[in-house]
C-alpha cells in the first residue's frame, strides 16, 4: 500500500522539479531529456538524495571547500575521470573537460603540451619550457616529457587558472595542472580494472592497498595499455622503412609507502613508465589548398611511407613528502627526482620522395624529410620546505622555500630516406637549469563573511646553454658542423597576488583576484638546420579575475561563473622559419586576453545528473613591429606581408592552439535494477575554430571540433563491481587538428573511434 504524501512534501517535490527543469532549459543539449524525466516524488526517498557533494579541493595548499577558495578552479575525479580515461587514452584526454583548458601533441604519446587560458607554448624542442605548470603529488614535473606519465589511481585533477606562483614557489604564469594519486591508507583494499576495444586495445589497471602494521600501509598501482597497429604502409620502401603504425604499449606503476604516527606524517613512492610505439603520423597533402578540409578519398588506414617511424620511453622517479604537525604550525619537506629517456623519429614529410624508383607522393613533395629527436639524458631534481599555520585563528600563513635543478641533453637526426634511412645528420644541445624561490601567503578572515589572501614569491633563474651540430644533413664529407653555440640567461623575478573571499549567504559567495605572474627566459638551440640559437626574455603576466560561486535548488545545482583580463609583457612565442624544419624564439611586446567561464553541476532528480562548462577566451598579440616567416609551401596566407621578403605581420592575431570557445556536456542516467543499478553516462566535448601557428592561413586555421563519448553498464554487488560499454569519437569524426607547414600540404588527425568493454572488481 503506498504511503500518502503530505502536502509539504509534494509542493517541496514539485517546486524542486519545474527548478530542475529551468535549469535544464539554459542547457538545450539535455533540456529535452530533463523534461522527460521528471523527478520522481515517493514518500520513502531519501531527503538527500539529490544533494550534490561538497567539492574539497587542496589547490590552494589547503583542504577547503570550492566555493571558499578566491580562485578559478575545477575538480575531476570519480566516475567522470573514469569515463574520460577510457580506452587507453594518454594525458591529452583532459583537453576540454574543463572551462579554458586545452592539451594537444603533435609528438605521439611523450609530449604533451598544455594551454590555459590561451597560453602555452607550440615549441616541439624538448627542452621546450611551458607556462602551464604541472604537479603530481606536491612535485612539479617540469619537462613535457615528465608531464605525460599516465593517469590511473587518482583521487582526483585540479586546474587551477590564473597565476600559481606564490603558492607552488615554481613559475605558473597560465595556471596548474594538479594530480592528487589514491594514498596508502589502513584498510586491505584495491580494485583491477580490465578493458578490450577495437585494434586489439588492451586497458590492464589495477591497485592493492596492504595495512603492514599500526603505522605503515602500502599501495601498490599499476596500469597496462597496449593496441595492434591500425595504419598500413601501402607503398613501402624496398630499401627500409616502416610497414604498420599506431600500436603501442604503455605501462606504468607506482609504489607507494605511508607512515603515521602522532603528529607525524612520511609518504615514500616511487614510479616508472616504460612506452614503446609511434611518433604521430605526419601525412602528406591530406589538405585541400583554400582549406582545412581533408581531400576527398582519404583512407585513415593508408599511409605511403618511405620513413621509419619509431618511438620509446623509459622514465622513473622517487618522491620524499614529510609532514610534522606540531602546536599551531605543521611543517613539510617535499623532495622529487625524476629522469627520463626518450627517443622520437618520423617521416616529417608525410610521404616518400623522388627516387630512381618512384615519384613522389602521395602529391607533390619538394624534398624528402625523415629526422628524429631523442633526449638521452633527464634529470630533474626538486626540494621544498613549507611551514604553515594549523589553528583556527583568524589569520593563517604559509611559508615556503623552493629549489629546482635539471640537467638535460637533446639529440637531434637527419636521414636520408632515399639512401635507405641511413642517418646523415646530428647536432646536440645540453641544458643545465637551477632555480630557487621563496613564497609565501597569508590569509586573514575579517569577520565570517569576508577573507582576504595575499601572497608574494622571490624567484631566481638560470640556464647554461650550448648547442653544436657535429654532421650537415646534405653537406657530405669535410663537413666541419658548427662551433659550439652558448646561451647563459640569467633572471630574477618579484610576483604577488591579492584576493578577497565574501560570503553572500551560506550557498553564495563572490570573490576578486589580482595576481601577476613570471617565466623564466628560454632558449632554442635546434640547431641541426640553422646556424644559431635563439633566446626568448623573461615574460611577465599581470591577470585580473571575479566570480561568483553558488549552490542553488536546496543544494541539488551548483554553478560556477568568473571574468577575466590578463596582459603578458614580453611574451615568449615559438615562431618558424618558412620553408625550413626549425623554429626560432622570439618576444612579443604585449599580448592580451579577456573572457568568461562558466560551470553549472545539477542532480535533476534521482536518476539524472548533469554538467556543463564553458569559455570563452580572446587573445591577441599587440605588437606591430613582430613578423613571422609563413608556411614554406604555398599555403593561403591571410595576414599582411611584412617588411622583409618572406615574412607576414602577425600584429593582431590571436595566439596559435587558442580556441575562443570550449565546451564540455555530461549527462547520467542511473535506475536500480535487480540487485545492483544500472547506468548510462555520455559526454560532449567542443573546441572552436583556432590558428595553429602565429601567422593565419586557410589551411591551417583548424575547424572547430565536437566529440562525444558514451559509457554504458550495470553496477552490483553494493558498487564492488562494473560491466560496462564504452566508445569514445562515437561519431567517428576526422578532422585536421595540427600540420606540418615548412614542406607540403602535411596534416596531423584527431584519434579515431574506439570502442570496447570494461570490467572492474573493488575488494
């Protein structure tokens, strides 16, 4: 007999329903799903069973709610991340889940690239620096090479925008990345994840938790990926060269021991990542001229090669956190070290080249290109020391020291393919960076509505540089190379921020932020087709922000919205040289950027839940005496000449990988069936039309592009375990997302659709 409602309850009911429904109206791609799934009334339903969780984020190097932190800020984890992961993606699966953030690589699985806001940097040197900081467990990974490890038994991403300086003590003028993994805890527990899709894509991932006394615990996590090539060589070089493509393995694992103790704290890891594979897959005029649409008949399938196409990574590390919480102070050493082996080498040119055997092609190919980069040495060592308050006094305080030091060398190849492949160039650079900092912060609650932060950071820089090419490609025998090469940079840098928190209400609160923010000067030694070196200023960020943050519906929606101005003096771009394989540094004068953020959380009712985020950011470069060198291959070039034969001003354009628009959609579904819940959960990504290099043209002004996911599954056994269906790329869009411009019509395509079966057990 079913028990009779009161009154109260069904107008509560009711009033939360036609909300949830207008809510659904401002997002039209769920408004009709939200309308046919009204939240269902009965009087045995949970009272909470439609509140949204409070977000905890430790951004701000303190555990604290979302919506008290005076900062720009989103947090994935949990069935999210893991419908995001799936089917064996690399770390460039973030690009577009949350407001302003874009990742991308035209280097396979080792390089990824990271923007913010529009900032980053489209540099392929591997001693490349970006503005865009990442950290994994307290320890900044420095080189692109370190920010690629792979993502599995983590709790949770953080993207913090906006400069970060004051409060990591390392240079962030974009924002961060940060990755908290899953902790030792003292409980015996784990999970393994095991996944099959298409191409033979194998997702092995797994963790075990061991309690080993009172004080210690142990956890152990691992991940395996590995996939069949899926490309074909349908011309192959009789006298070498690659034959299949695009299969990969990939394994990573990470050891981590915890000890506590009263008022004391020590976590032990150590990781380790070991890829083979491809280098992404240049291919030759794929574009049509006047456009960046793929010419008709192409076959993903096929790629005419006379190249060899190979990849590998070996890197490892180990991480010392201490933590002492003593009387009104807790005290922290964070210690990292990390090194890393790499090697990347492809046929630049997307093709085969003229020979006595055969023409070139597939189209016209002026000259064969095959190089390869390899970084034989890494190491990167970084040490901090951070006190900070623990009371619940009104004003709290963090102090920090920081030291960074790395020490690298880069290789870079020539071959020649119409010889068959046989290397005939070598240049090399050596890098040796150190760094120190102090930083430090106070925040001072005025009374329980406002709190004020400040913050301040010293920074000191500097690199020792040399770069010398050993063998000309081309140039034959009494080929002398170049002499050595040398840069020594050297700066130093003051950066702030201030920012107030006020509380409207228990569920509102609005916040302002005025922070500046500093990178280090970088140097481009690619020396292996030039004659010089480049070093680019220090560059320097002055960004302003306001925002609102709200829990509205009795806590069963949540929206997130923030404005934002910032001006970057002298800022370093990554320019090329026309027709030639290499790029050059330079410094804008002034580049400027403004827009919007928004992100909205709700529980529509007991079985539908959604998300939605979105950008909007404009950039431009200001700087009328700043010209670049164009494509070498006769692209459609839309800026205006420069002064010098061979150049365009790019004075006005936006920055290269900056879309104006990003949005990302989720909606869930989840009914209970028989003893367990079943559940269908589907995402949308969009990313707008963008330049892919600093001058614009038609062939490589990128499309805007729309991806979508669906994940679909039972859950029994109280949540130990999950079947379930994913595909990723569902609609199987091809789209031209980067290029090659110094030779032909070359063109580098987003990740076809996968799909497969999952299956996870929680013990």
């Amino acid at each position: 007999m079913q028990k009779k409602l009161t009154n109260q309850s069904v107008m509560q009911g009711a009033t939360r329903t036609l909300i949830a429904l207008a809510i659904a109206s401002a997002f039209p791609m769920h408004a009709a799903l939200a309308q046919t799934a009204p939240a269902a009334v009965t009087a045995d339903a949970p009272a909470d069973s439609t509140k949204l969780e409070t977000v905890i984020v430790t951004g701000a190097r303190r555990t604290e709610n979302l919506r008290d932190v005076p900062l720009s800020i989103s947090s994935i984890k949990g069935e999210v991340l893991d419908t995001y992961n799936a089917s064996g993606q690399d770390i460039t699966f973030l690009a577009q889940r949350v407001p302003s953030l874009n990742v991308e690589s035209d280097f396979g699985r080792t390089f990824p690239r990271f923007y913010i806001r529009g900032l980053g940097n489209t540099d392929f040197d591997m001693n490349a620096s970006q503005p865009v900081g990442l950290i994994f467990d307290d320890v900044v990974q420095e080189s692109p090479i370190l920010k690629g490890f792979p993502v599995f038994d983590v709790n949770n991403i953080e993207v913090l925008r906006g400069p970060q300086g004051t409060l990591f003590g390392r240079n962030s003028p974009a924002g961060i990345v940060k990755f908290d993994s899953a902790k030792p805890t003292n409980v015996f527990e784990g999970y393994t994840n095991l996944g099959y899709g298409n191409y033979g894509a194998v997702n092995l991932e797994g963790a075990i938790n061991v309690p080993l006394s009172d004080r210690w615990a142990m956890r152990f996590s691992g991940q395996a990926q590995s996939r069949n090539d899926r490309v074909y060589n349908t011309n192959p070089n009789p006298n070498g060269g690659t034959k299949s493509f695009e299969g990969y393995h990939d394994n990573a694992a990470r050891l981590q021991f915890q000890y506590k103790d009263a008022g004391f704290t020590a976590l032990f890891s150590a990781h380790g990542r070991d890829m083979a594979g491809n280098a992404t897959l240049f291919r030759a005029n794929i574009i049509q001229k006047g456009t960046n649409n793929i010419v008709p008949g192409f076959d993903y399938a096929s790629y005419p090669t006379d190249g060899i196409n190979t990849q590998t990574l070996t890197s490892s590390g180990l991480n010392m956190n201490l933590k002492w919480d003593l009387e009104g102070i807790s005290l922290f050493s964070v210690t990292g070290y990390d090194r890393a082996k790499v090697y990347s080498r492809a046929d630049v040119d997307g093709g085969y080249g003229a020979s006595f055997a055969q023409p070139s092609g597939p189209g016209f190919i002026p000259f064969p290109s095959e190089t390869a980069d390899g970084l034989p040495f890494l190491r990167q060592l970084t040490q901090e020391f951070r006190v900070q308050s623990n009371t619940k006094d009104p004003l709290q305080w963090i102090g920090g020291l920081y030291f960074f030091k790395e020490d690298i060398q880069v290789d870079s190849f020539d071959f020649n393919s119409l010889a068959g492949n046989v290397q005939d160039g070598y240049a090399n650079q050596h890098q040796h960076a150190k760094s120190w900092a102090t930083f430090g912060s106070v925040n001072y609650a005025v009374n329980d509505k406002l709190k004020l932060r400040a913050g301040v950071r010293y920074t000191d820089d500097k690199k020792d540089f040399d770069a010398k090419r050993y063998v000309t490609p081309g140039a034959g025998p009494g080929d002398t190379g170049t002499p050595v090469l040398t840069a020594h940079p050297r700066s130093n840098n003051v950066s702030w921020d201030l920012s107030a928190n006020y509380t409207i209400d228990p569920s509102t609160s609005v916040y302002g932020r005025v922070a500046t923010g500093y990178r280090a000067p970088s140097i481009q030694g690619r020396v292996l087709f030039g004659n010089s070196i480049s070093v680019a200023d220090s560059e320097k960020n002055l960004s302003f922000e306001a925002g609102i943050k709200k829990d509205l519906l009795d806590n069963t929606a949540r929206l997130s919205a923030t404005v934002f101005q910032y001006r970057v003096k002298d800022m370093q771009l990554t320019a090329g040289s026309g027709a030639v394989n290499q790029n050059q540094l330079v410094n804008a004068d002034k580049v400027e950027g403004q827009g919007f953020e928004l992100e909205a959380q709700a529980n529509l009712n007991r079985n539908w839940k959604t998300t939605f985020s979105t950008s909007y950011n404009k950039t431009e470069i200001k700087d009328p005496g700043l010209f670049a060198a164009p494509c070498g291959n006769g692209c459609t070039v839309t800026n205006a000449p420069g002064p010098l034969p061979g150049t365009v001003s790019i004075n006005g354009n936006p920055l290269p990988q900056a879309p104006k628009w990003v949005a990302n959609f989720t909606l869930q579904y989840t009914v209970p069936v028989g003893e367990g819940d079943l559940f269908a959960f589907t995402d949308w990504s969009y990313k707008g039309k963008f330049n892919e290099f600093l001058y614009e043209s038609k062939e490589y002004t990128a499309k805007p592009l729309t991806l979508g996911g669906i994940r679909v599954g039972y859950k029994w056994g109280n949540g130990k375990y999950e079947l379930a269906a994913y595909g990723r790329n569902i609609t199987n869009r091809q789209q031209i997302v980067a290029g090659i411009d110094f030779d032909n019509l070359t063109g580098i395509l987003n990740e076809p659709r996968a799909y497969g079966v999952q299956f996870k057990a929680n013990f």
